[in-house]
C-alpha cells in the first residue's frame, strides 16, 4: 500500500475542516481526537502533530465561523442599498447565519473559558463592522455620533451579553422577536438615530 503525504498546510485544514463538521454534529463535548484521525483515516499521531488538543482546534473552529459570519454580514450590507439606519436595521433582522455558531455552542456550554473566548471573538470580530456603519450613518444623516468605536463597543458588547442569556430562555418565538426589537430600539436610541422619513 502507498502512503499518501500531503502537504503539512493542506493536512492542517483537513483536520480543521473534519473537526469543525464533527464538533457540530455531535457537540464538542462528545468527540475525542481519536474520532477525528478515525474519521479522516489517519493515525491518531498526524492529529496530535499538527494540534496538542481538540480545545485549540476548537478555537480555530470557532475562528473560521466567525470569519465566514462576519464576511457575511459584509457582504450583506455592502450589497444593500440605503442609509447606515437601513444597513444597521438589517443586521438586526438577519441572524440566521448564526445557526452555525449555535449548533456548535451548544456542544461547550459548560467550560466557562470557551464560552468567554467564543463571545470574546465574536464581540471583538462585530466591532469594526459596527464602528464602520456608524461612521456611514454619521456622513449621511442617519444619526450624530461623536465616538464611533467607543460607541460600536459599547453596544456590541451589550448585545453579546444578551444574546448569551437568550440561549437560557424557552418562550415563544413572538416573545424573541419583541425583544430583538426592543434591543434594536434601544441601539437606535444611543446612536440618536433619526428615522427615515
């Protein structure tokens, strides 16, 4: 039998990319090294070899998502026509691109270090998107803010903080849409956002 060798790089990801879709389908919390290197038909050492832990492979894990969401959300409101009120309203309503992180969060939901470096990566990744459209919003009208950044932080890292409590409520879906509403009211106020005619 050949033995294939692939590229250190190309195996690295592999082993992202097998870890990332068995993390998600079977929570983190089930899956051991040992089930990736069987997954991906390799010995347990090429794992180990390129990651001490399936902790640090969860990181990266959870880095990539929030990269592709973060691109998303990019993308979503570069390709959206309108004011910074419009855009930011928008992000409001669009969460389905989370399903990702929820799936895979709901496989670490007690290790107290991974749940504060998932909402830390995901608060830090939002800011600058957030402090970008608050700078639109101030060039074309939408509001008057005198602290961008300071501003973006402060709400995204508000909204972090409720949305990681939303994951602890069981109501109905009417109830979650009022207060998405509520919340999106509340950051429209601290920007001092004037409502489009």
């Amino acid at each position: 039998m050949v033995r294939i060798t692939k590229p250190v790089e190309e195996r690295r990801q592999e082993i992202i990319d097998t870890a990332r879709v068995l993390f998600m389908e079977n929570g983190f919390d089930e899956i051991q090294m040992a089930d990736i290197s069987k997954n991906m038909n390799v010995s347990p050492g090429t794992v180990y070899h390129c990651f001490k832990s399936k902790t640090e492979l969860l990181y990266i894990v959870i880095d990539e998502l929030t990269d592709e969401i973060i691109q998303k959300k990019q993308q979503l409101i570069s390709n959206t026509q309108g004011s910074a009120f419009e855009r930011l309203k928008l992000l409001f309503t669009d969460f389905n691109t989370g399903e990702l992180h929820r799936k895979l969060k709901e496989g670490f939901t007690k290790d107290l270090a991974l749940i504060q470096y998932y909402y830390t990566k995901i608060s830090n990744s939002y800011v600058p998107l957030f402090a970008n459209l608050i700078e639109q919003g101030n060039l074309d009208g939408s509001w008057s803010c005198e602290y961008p950044t300071e501003t973006a932080v402060f709400i995204v890292r508000g909204l972090a903080g409720v949305i990681s409590e939303e994951r602890n409520r069981k109501d109905s879906p009417q109830d979650k849409n009022n207060r998405i509403k509520a919340y999106t009211t509340i950051v429209f106020r601290v920007l001092d956002a004037v409502k489009p005619e």
